[in-house]
C-alpha cells in the first residue's frame, strides 16, 4: 500500500475511535445527570411527614448543626448534611437565625434553609 492509503486508513480508524469514544462519554454524562437529578428531587423535596402548621424552634447560640438535626428530628428536612451544604453555601450567611419557625405547607430543603438563616 502506499503511504497516501496507509494515511487514509488510519485516519479513517482514528474517526471511527473517536467518534465510539464521543458516544460513550455522552452516554456516560446521561447517565450521570439522571443520577444526580434523581438523588436531587429525592433529597431536596419535602420530606413524608413534614410538619406543616407545627412550630419549630431554634434556640440561641446553636451551631447549624444542631439547628440541622432538630429541622431533621422534625422531620422538616431529609438529609442533616445537605442541610449543612445548602447552609455554607449561601451568599452572606453566618449561620441560622434563632427563632420559632412554622410552615404552612411542605417546602423543600432549599425554602427551610432560607428561612432560619434569614429569619
């Protein structure tokens, strides 16, 4: 074979690699994203036996760990952890706000924690 076919096949096997590779990569990324939205509407939705209308009390000086497992002894959020995630990551927060919090109806984890950080 010449070198301009040898070039040819070659080129024509590193297409047909790359374009599997691609293939595989985009369903891998499917996959993951079916993963992560699933685990996400299970953790960030209202947990069964929210308490809606019942009074939540945060007490002075608490960490917002102890703030997240009273909201998880609850039954206000799912997941002590996630709580403390959301918490740290929002914008201008140094924590939870003591108080007494009460909800109307079932939020999820991201409306709890807005709420005792904010007041």
């Amino acid at each position: 074979m010449a070198i301009r076919q040898w070039v040819t096949v070659i080129g024509m096997l590193a297409a047909l690699h790359f374009a599997r590779l691609r293939s595989f990569y985009l369903s891998l990324a499917i996959l993951l994203a079916g993963i992560i939205l699933s685990v996400g509407l299970v953790f960030f939705q209202a947990p069964p036996g929210f308490p809606s209308g019942k009074f939540i009390t945060i007490s002075v000086g608490e960490s917002i760990g102890q703030a997240a497992g009273e909201l998880k002894a609850a039954h206000a959020i799912n997941s002590v952890l996630l709580f403390k995630v959301v918490v740290r990551l929002t914008p201008a927060v140094h924590g939870v706000q003591s108080g007494t919090y009460v909800f109307s109806k079932p939020v999820g984890i991201l409306t709890v924690a807005r709420n005792v950080t904010h007041g």
